[in-house]
C-alpha cells in the first residue's frame, strides 16, 4: 500500500479549511480527556441521589465466618464481586520484565488506549495533504499540555480532588501522558523535518526563528524524558527535578512563539496553572526554626520544627502525611554550601514523612535518613555544626499524602490491618499504627474503635541496625518493645555501629532492642520472611476484610503485594496501599 499523503499547494481557501480542521481536531482531542471525569462526576451525582432516596436503616456489621456472610460470599453476587475485586487487583499489578518494573498494567493498558485515539484524531480528516497530518500530530499533542500540568499540580489539582485521590495517586497519569504528548511530538518533527529535506531547504530553514524554537523545545522534552528514566532517577534525583523544572517553565513561552498559527490557548493554559500551582505552595510555605540532632549509630537526622500555633492544626488532622522541606537563604549561610550549591538550594524541595505531631509543644518531628542528595548531606552538617538546642530556619511545605483520602480504617469496615514498614518508611507506618491502636498498659492493646472490637491490627518493621529503631521510642521505649503487635526485624549487623553510639540513653535502646533476639521470637536478626507473614495473617476467615499498607524499599513492597495477591485471587477482599517516593 503506498503512502497517502503527498506535499501539495493549497490555495488561501483550502489554507483556512486546514486551519479551522486542526482546531476542531485539537479541540476534540482536549475535550475528550474531561469525558473520564464528567462520567465520573456523574457516577458520584448518581450514587448520592440513590443513597439520598433509599431508606436508612440500621448498619449491621456480621461477625466474620458466620452464616450470613458465607451465603453472600458463595452467592451469585458475591462470586462476581470476587471476580471483579481479582480483575481490579490484576489491573493494577506492576508489569514487572527482564527484572525491571515497567508500571502498572493499567497504565499501559490505557496509555495504548489513549495513544491510538489521539494518533486516530492526529489522521482523520487529513486527505492527501502531508503538511496537514504533520501539524496535526503537533496541535493535538498541544491540545494536552494543559491536562499534563494539572495532573502535575501538588496543591491545587482539580484532577485529585474529583476522583477523591491525591497528587502521589494522579502522578502516575501525568508520567503517561507525557511520553504520549513526547511521540506525538516526535512525529510532528520528524515529518517537518522530512518536509525540509525533501524540498531541499533544511539548512535553511533550520536556523529560522520558529523552526528552532520549535526544534529548541523538543530537544528540551527529550532531556526531561531521559531525566526521568528510572536508571538517571537513581543515579541523581536533583538532575532529574532541575530539569524538569527548568523545561517545564521555558517550554510553554518557546512553544507559544513557534506555534503562531494556532494552539497558543493550550500554552497559556498550561503556564497559568502551573504558576497558579506555585504561587499557592509559596504563599502557603512555613518558615519555622528547627533544630537538628544526629540519631548516634545510624545515618538518621531528627528534625524538630517549632510551629506557629494558628498552622498547628493542616499537621495534626491526618496521620501518615507529608510535607516538602527546603532551605532558606539564612539556613543555606550557617551550612557553609558553595555558591553553586546555594543557587540549588532554590529548586531543592525534599519530601519528609511527619513521624509525630506534639500538641502539647507545638512541634513537628521529621526523620531523615542522610544519603548523597543535596538536601539530607546538608541537614547532616547543619546537625552536626551546631549543638543541641541551635535553631536553624526550615521552609515547609504541606501537607501533602493519601492518608486523609484514606477509608475508615478504624471503623468496621476491615477486620484486621497489617502495616509493614522498611528502614525509615517508619516514619509513616507509625503514626498510623498509633492511630489504629492505643496502649492501655504494657503489652496490652485495646483498638480505638468500639464498633469492631474482632479487628487486630499487626505491624512488621525491618531495620538494619539496633539503632535505626531507637528514634520513635526515646524516652518510652516500653511502648515498642512491649507491644506484642509490632514485629520488628534487625536485618543487619546488630552491633556493627555500636562504637558510634555517643549517647548512654540511645546506647540503651540499641542495646535492648539487640539483646531481645534471643529471647522474643518477634524480633529477628534476620530479614522478615513476608510470604510467612502474610500466609499467617490471612489464614482466618475468607470473609474477613483486610487492609494493608506498606511503606519501605520497592522491592520489599513488590514482593509484598505479589504475596497478598496470592490471597486476593483467592477471593479475600483486600484493600492495599503502597506509600511511596519513588518518584
């Protein structure tokens, strides 16, 4: 078959037929991405009618294994809510090839999707004309931009507010659709570029203000892409985020003055929010004084930051949440950064789990495990430069987190809960732990709610070192180590930092914590077998509703949830929820 589309001249009447094609295409292809979201608008009008229309009537919670909720499980409605909870849990499963993670299948599934509708809008209509299919495929990536930035927004984005998500949740949708807008894009260029070779004018035309701007702002989109591969991510998160930043601002003013025929609303939209977005996060900023101190034994940095009390309460509402910690101008002084560090500092915002909330104080309490970024390096010399009780000014940022679009984990919705934390994603298990469970006395638990007094909740932590557990129990170690519902496993060398402990009192807890291998069959000094751990947890009642939640290393987390998919397919309602940065 050969090629159908050729290099014609057009006359002025056929020039504006093309013009007013590409925006009706480009049109349609941005209105069709709120199709997906005015269904679900609909969906949650529909549900809210319905539930205002049925009679209420008291809510009867069965206990599990009884007779009612075997006959609904063996019933023809609940085989097919099993069939589709197995469906759901396929559907978004980590496509894992090769050893390496290439997202979610539901990513991929409908990335494919959403690529074949626009490549079907990028052709449709075109005839024989070339240099309509070549702006065509430009116009309809532009027609995206706009929704590329609000799936980036942190703190207004409209996208998570209509679903009931959060920025970590959508995120993912903005990292497909921008490697959808990038093919489009090479499409556009690649064609344009073809177009200037076979009429023999590239040299030419090249060096011309608006094709270079056009070809300016791809080259920047290829390096924000091979930034964000997952090999450079690791190898230097800063390089990645500077990029991004920087791109993300020059490309809409670069793309506005190339793309002067048409296509500009979809750049100016895309900068509003984006400056929108940025404006709110600095206006919403918190300068707080902090001081710092380093956890003796490991390579943790406790940050302690003093809060104005009228912004108290954005912190203590949700356990688990987050905030962006960066360093002002005062702070980046007293670390002794070189000028080329000091001018990074401006695009360095570090995310930190809240580990603890003091009311009473007026505190909020970070742990920061010191690695080779910028940020943390400089929290360990700012720690180590200046005695306890120094205060050093933090900006932050927050908060942020799916935790307040969490289920109500504490009523009687799920019967039990297993929380499972890694290293320093602790930080987040334990807030929610201690939400989910209170201690009346030492070794006894009693569960906040009354309504699902049958529901237990377990916690698993995995740490390297005796030392790296010492930071939440300072002072109360008792409510750890006496708690028979944390499970907590040294995976390293128990006393290999035990020459770097300074301080008698953390000394202690390491030491305790070392001592109780030998004696407490839930603290191993050896890496937690997960597939035990789950198969044990799961074992009761298949109609038990379960929810776990787990914070860690993502390989811990990937072999985690393959465990617990296990049991998922199995028929068991599970509901899971994987804290992660990766991103």
């Amino acid at each position: 078959m050969d090629w159908p589309w050729r290099i014609i001249a057009l006359d002025e009447a056929q020039k504006t037929a093309r013009r007013q094609s590409l925006d009706r295409h480009a049109a349609y292809a941005q209105l069709s991405a709120l199709v997906p979201i005015a269904l679900f608008l609909l969906y949650r009008f529909m549900s809210w009618v319905v539930k205002r229309l049925t009679p209420q009537r008291g809510f009867y919670s069965a206990v599990p294994g009884s007779p009612t909720l075997k006959r609904a499980r063996r019933s023809t409605t609940g085989s097919l809510a099993s069939l589709l909870r197995r469906f759901a849990w396929w559907f978004s499963d980590d496509v894992v090839f090769l050893g390496k993670t290439w997202g979610q299948r539901d990513q991929i599934i409908i990335g494919i999707i959403w690529t074949v509708w626009l490549m079907f809008l990028c052709v449709v209509d075109t005839g024989n004309d070339y240099i309509h299919l070549t702006k065509r495929f430009g116009i309809v990536a532009l027609s995206q931009l706009p929704m590329q930035y609000l799936l980036a927004l942190k703190s207004i984005n409209p996208i998570a507010f209509v679903f009931s998500s959060s920025h970590e949740q959508v995120n993912r949708w903005h990292r497909v659709l921008g490697w959808i807008i990038y093919f489009l894009l090479f499409l556009h260029v690649s064609f344009f570029l073809n177009f200037y070779i076979q009429e023999g004018v590239l040299a030419e035309r090249i060096v011309r203000l608006i094709p270079a701007l056009g070809l300016g702002s791809f080259i920047g989109l290829s390096f924000m892409n091979t930034t964000a591969l997952r090999i450079v991510r690791q190898y230097s998160y800063r390089v990645f985020f500077i990029t991004h930043l920087i791109v993300a601002f020059s490309l809409p003013p670069a793309i506005f003055f190339h793309s002067h025929h048409g296509g500009r609303e979809y750049v100016i939209e895309a900068l509003a929010v984006f400056v929108l977005d940025i404006m709110k996060r600095r206006f919403d900023t918190i300068t707080a004084p902090a001081t710092l101190e380093r956890i003796p034994g490991t390579s943790l940095v406790k940050i302690v930051a003093s809060l104005p009390p009228k912004k108290l309460g954005r912190f203590r509402k949700y356990h688990g949440m987050h905030v962006y910690l960066s360093i002002p101008i005062a702070a980046r002084r007293a670390s002794g950064a070189n000028f080329a560090a000091f001018l990074l500092f401006e695009a360095t915002f570090n995310p930190f789990t809240i580990a603890l909330v003091n009311e009473e104080s007026q505190n909020l309490t970070l742990i920061a495990r010191c690695q080779n970024g910028l940020m943390t390096k400089t929290l360990a010399r700012l720690a180590q430069n200046h005695l306890t009780g120094t205060k050093i000014p933090l900006n932050i940022d927050g908060t942020y987190g799916c935790a307040k679009k969490f289920p109500s984990l504490t009523g009687s919705e799920f019967n039990r809960i297993l929380l499972v934390a890694g290293g320093v994603g602790a930080t987040y298990i334990l807030p929610l732990y201690r939400k989910y469970t209170i201690f009346s006395s030492p070794g006894a638990l009693r569960l906040i709610t009354t309504e699902s007094p049958a529901a237990r909740v377990r916690m698993v932590w995995a740490v390297r070192e005796a030392g790296d557990a010492t930071w939440p129990v300072n002072g109360t170690a008792g409510s750890i180590l006496d708690d028979e519902n944390l499970h907590l496993y040294l995976t390293g060398d128990v006393f290999g930092d035990a020459d770097q402990v300074t301080d008698s009192g953390d000394e202690d807890d390491a030491i305790e914590l070392a001592s109780n291998l030998d004696t407490d069959s839930r603290r191993m000094g050896k890496r937690p077998d997960l597939k035990k751990i789950v198969d044990d947890f799961f074992k009761q009642g298949l109609e038990e509703r379960v929810a776990v939640i787990v914070c860690g290393p993502e390989a811990m987390a990937r072999e985690l949830k393959s465990h617990v998919g296990v049991w998922v397919q199995k028929g068991r309602n599970v509901w899971w929820h994987n804290e992660s940065f990766v991103w």
